[in-house]
C-alpha cells in the first residue's frame, strides 16, 4: 500500500481537510462551557423507529427535528436541526441536508468531529444519521444525514473481506466532506504525528483525523456501568491498544438491531470487511476551532463488541465479546539501564501500526532526540506455518524514529501485504520487537583496499580491506580499522589484466542509515560468490513456509563485505566506452576475451561486526600464468 496514518495549535491538522478553503485562519481550540448547552443531558437508553426515505421525502422544507449525541461524560442530550431537503452526492444513495440551529451550535462550534453516526429525525423517529459536514461552516451549520435504509442494509451486505479483504472506497464530494473522526493516539508527541503523515494518509483513512493526546489505554468503567448501546452513544474503535500506545477511533451509534448496531454514518476506513474492538466511550468536552471542531472523547472499560463492516454508508458492530487482536511484545534496552517490556494489541486489518506503534512506544520511553545506533530484531510467528520468521536490523541516524518505522514496516510488509505477498495467506499470530540504542555511530566507509601489483594464477592473494568509522568509534590506535581477507585464484582464471573491487554487500547506505530494502530484503546487488550469468533464476516459492525459508536465506549483515576478482572489462568497474567509438549492432552481445561459461567464480565474504559499512573500492592486478604453465 504506498500512501499510509490537530488542531490549529498542530500546524492545522494532520491528513486531509474538509473541502472548503479559505484564507482565515483557525482560533486555538478550547473547551465549551457545559453551562452553554441549552438542552439538559439525560441518562437511559434511548429507542427510535426507523424513518423511511419516502416518509422524508414526504417532509416539508425547515421541519423541525432533533439531533441526539454525547457531550459530556456519557450523558445523551437533544438538539435541534431542521430539514433543508434530499441530495445526491454520487454515493449511491441520496443523502438529506440539515442545518442545526440549537441556541448552543455556536458556543459548540457546530458540528464537530466524533458526532458522526448522531441519529437525526422528528422526536422518537430516526431518518439517519449526522454524517457529512463542511469546514469553516457558520451557522445555521449545514450538514448532511447518511439514511437509516442505507445504513441498515450495509448490516446483510457480503463484504469483498470475505474472499479477498478489499472493498472500494467511497467518493468524495466538493462541497460537503465526511465529518471525521476523531482518532486519539496516546504515546506520541504532536511532532511526530506530522512526521508519520505520509504513512498514515490515503484511502485508508480519508474519513479520520488524527489527534495526540495524554489518554492512555481504555479508563476504567464508572460504578453501574453498563455495556449495552442504544442511539446516541458514543463509541470508541480501537486499532491499537497497550502500556504506551493507544490508537481508537471515536463516533456516535445511530441505531441498534439485538446485538447489530450501525454507527458513524460514513465509513472509517472503506476496508469493507472488519474486525476491531469496539468500546464504550465518553465526551471531556468540545474542543471548538473556526476550522472544525472535535469531541475529546475517551474509551471506557473492555470491549463491548466488534466491528465486522467498514462500508460507504455506515460501519457496523456485533455486540458481545471483543474479536482476537495481534500480541505484540516491545523490549526497548536503553543505554546502561535495564529493558523495559510493554505489550500492545493491534487489530487485524491494521498490521501497518505495528511500526508506528514500535517506534511511538520507543520515542516515550526513550525521552530525548539523540544521534546513535540502534539494534533490533523482529520475530513474526504465524497463524498457516509453525515456522517462525527472524530478522534484526542495525540503523545509524542522529534520530531512528522514522527509521525504525521504515524497517519495521519493510519486514512486516512482506508477509502481510496482499500484493507483495503471492505465496499464501499469512495471518500474524504474535510479533515480538527487541530494541537496543548505543550510543555511538557504528557505520564504517570502505576507504581503501591494499593489494599486490601482481599474482601468479593457482595461488592465494592477500587483500587489505582499510575502513574509515565513524570518530565516535574509531580505535584508539589510528583513525582507521584494517581487516585481511584470502582471496584463492585458481589456475583456470583468465591471465592479464583484473580487478579486485570490495563492496558493501547491503547497498552502501546513506549518512541517516541502511535504507529498509537494503535490510534482509534481498541479495547483495553487486556480483560476489556464485556470479554467473548462465545461472537459472531462483524458482518463486510456492507457500508461505518457503517464502519464510527464502527471506531468510536473503537476509544480508549491515556489515558484510564482498570481494570479488574479475576479468579486466568484466563487472561493476567497466571502464566507459569512447565516445567516438562505433556502436555495435542493436542487441548484438559485446565481445568477450573469455568464454563466459568458464569464467571461475572469485570472491569471498567478511563480515565488519556491530557495524554498518558502505561505500565501495577497486584496485588493478596483474594475473601472471602459472610456472608450469608454459
């Protein structure tokens, strides 16, 4: 998937926007007085009858309805909004547009964000639910109403999940955008959500914004808490729970059918098929802006239910015992201090957060932004293979935290991702993550490599491989670190001129660190041990046991070193062709001056401990025939 998951005081929200723009700009959010609502809460459940699309259309324009959500606590009250008419907005569905004109709509700031799902109709009657709004809206703040008849289908709908976990996403309209919904994530500083932007915006979170916050995990419940729902309860929907992180959406339950119940009006995430804890929740108050305002909700208790669909009219929730979660264990060693261990739950459906939630849980306890190394390795146990998949990783950079996204979402991805991933269904069953930092700069550049000007064909050369570290661990002695490596020649290998060139084997790196692709994602890019261009290719696997078996076959050390002799003319070192010289015919192959098929195979391997090495360095030989060669 390439596009991934705040008010004015945020640099004006993170993601998309409501559709309108203009040149104000958004007041800092505060708190509405509860004094200011005109309508007293009231507690109890409440039952609404089902409204039909022709019992609307029959309406007139500016009847009177009511509006039924959450404002504080858990507390439900009624505002007043009036019909304006339907409206086709290319859902699929017509919609019906309202404005709410209860004497508090300003002090509330109008609609406001976790409103969604508000049932809407005449008093006892529901004709659907708060859905689409617009930004920088004054009154009588228009909004529009997703339909109870649509909603209440979406609960019978045979979602794509079912055979392939993909449905469409809903269209967007100009004028009026989803009211989004407010996702709170605890465990992480505001900065960081505008830095983790470009993985969480996309498709699949159109219809959510996302705010930091100091909630932590769902708060304990209240004395005679109850764990049914009725219309106008506010919900939570969790994608990530745990020690640090807490990552859930909120909104308002519309309807309620036995143990199904519809919600939000619009959908959270389009995935069509779903499976995400659902919680009871409560309202601190309406933080209001100029821009869009938003309920400071938070969850209450243990799961009350799951949500099983994610569709364009409405998301949909099966009350009783919450659906399985993905375990996740973070041990974060901190420098000369022992290891922390936090556990998270991520829903499936969600396998991306684990390496937000990885490097979110890692930045709060680590606690400072400094330059240093960090170590960690993933272990990914799965639900289809008894076989577990391993993988550490090292990155050098004056700040892992995006790093350590990159790379954790890089193994990840390579079972999860229904793209990349054509060998079988890999469901996670748990996910371990240990994290070390060290203090220094581990990374070491390939700065020159020391061999004899000539070699007899059939013996052993002895190559210096001279590296430049980094000053924080450069060794006391010198400024640099020297290592031997024995390269054999055989006695077939073609005399003349060679090249011995020594390389990086994970790609080189760049100053902020091994890029994730280059991290066990594949085999060393330049020619080494086994070079020969008459090889087959490797045959794809065939299930998920053996793309376990060839990922780890691929995995390639930070620090390794390859150190390859070829043919002068041969490799990544062919000096350029003259411009002046003519070119040979169109797909004709170059010359050889050897025959390709019996070109020996020269190279060998060391590997740099504890470091990152780049860079790459060659050097000219002479190869001599052998003495009895003649």
């Amino acid at each position: 998937m390439k596009r991934f998951f705040v008010f004015a005081s945020l640099a004006l929200a993170l993601l998309f926007q409501f559709g309108c723009a203009t040149d104000e700009q958004p007041e800092i959010p505060t708190t509405a007085d509860s004094s200011v609502i005109s309508a007293p809460p009231f507690a109890g459940d409440v039952h609404l009858e089902d409204m039909s699309e022709d019992e609307v259309r029959a309406l007139s324009q500016k009847t009177p309805l009511e509006m039924i959500t959450v404002l504080e606590g858990t507390a439900k009250v009624k505002l007043q909004v009036r019909f304006r008419g339907l409206r086709d907005i290319g859902l699929g569905f017509p919609v019906y547009e309202c404005e709410f004109i209860d004497p508090s709509a300003d002090a509330l700031g109008g609609v406001s964000a976790g409103m969604s799902g508000s049932p809407v109709g005449p008093p006892g009657r529901v004709m659907g639910a708060l859905a689409y709004g617009r930004g920088f809206a004054k009154a009588p703040y228009p909004f529009l109403v997703t339909p109870i008849d649509a909603m209440k289908a979406a609960i019978d709908h045979r979602t794509l999940g079912e055979f392939l976990e993909e449905a469409p996403a809903a269209p967007m309209h100009s004028l009026y955008a989803p009211v989004k919904t407010p996702v709170m994530v605890s465990g992480i500083q505001a900065h960081r959500l505008r830095e983790i932007s470009t993985y969480l915006e996309g498709s699949a979170f159109d219809f959510v914004e996302f705010h930091a916050t100091f909630d932590g995990a769902p708060a304990a419940p209240p004395a005679g808490f109850s764990p049914q729902l009725s219309a106008g309860d506010m919900i939570g929907v969790a994608l990530v729970t745990g020690d640090v992180t807490n990552v859930i959406g909120f909104g308002t339950v519309t309807q309620v059918y036995g143990d199904k119940f519809v919600a939000f009006g619009h959908p959270m995430s389009t995935t069509g098929y779903a499976a995400l804890p659902v919680y009871k929740a409560g309202v601190r108050g309406i933080e209001t802006s100029l821009q869009s305002s938003a309920k400071s909700s938070y969850a209450i208790g243990n799961p009350i239910g799951t949500i099983t669909k994610d569709l364009t009219p409405t998301i949909v929730g099966e009350l009783g015992p919450g659906p399985e979660t993905i375990p996740v264990t973070i041990v974060y060693h901190p420098v000369n201090n022992s290891a922390i261990e936090t556990h998270h739950a991520v829903a499936y459906g969600n396998e991306q957060l684990i390496a937000i939630t990885v490097a979110t849980t890692i930045d709060a306890l680590r606690m400072e932004r400094s330059p240093g190394t960090t170590e960690g390795t993933v272990t990914l146990a799965f639900k289809e293979s008894d076989s577990v998949y391993t993988e550490s990783f090292r990155i050098a950079s004056a700040n892992p935290f995006k790093e350590v996204v990159d790379t954790v979402t890089a193994i990840g991805a390579s079972f999860t991702d229904l793209l990349t991933n054509s060998t079988g269904k890999a469901t996670l069953k748990s996910v371990s993550i240990t994290v070390t930092d060290r203090p220094q700069i581990v990374q070491a550049a390939i700065d020159e490599i020391i061999v004899p000007d000539e070699i007899t064909s059939g013996e052993s050369v002895n190559v210096t491989v001279v590296l430049l570290p980094h000053w924080s661990v450069a060794p006391d002695d010198g400024r640099t670190i020297q290592r031997d490596v024995v390269l054999e020649i055989p006695e077939g290998f073609p005399v003349g001129e060679a090249t011995i060139t020594v390389s990086a084997a994970a790609g080189g790196g760049t100053p902020e660190g091994i890029p994730p692709e280059a991290l066990g994602q594949g085999p060393p890019p330049n020619p080494g041990i086994g070079f020969d261009l008459g090889e087959p290719a490797e045959p794809a696997p065939k299930n998920l046991d053996e793309l376990i078996a060839q990922k780890l076959e691929e995995q390639v050390d930070p620090g390794l070193i390859t150190v390859t002799l070829m043919p002068a003319g041969f490799g990544p070192n062919v000096p350029p062709v003259p411009e002046e010289a003519a070119l040979p015919p169109q797909n004709a192959p170059p010359p050889l001056p050897v025959d390709m098929e019996e070109l020996p195979d020269v190279g060998t391997e060391l590997v740099i401990d504890g470091f990152i090495v780049t860079g790459s360095q060659s050097a000219p030989i002479m190869i001599l025939p052998a003495a009895d060669g003649e």
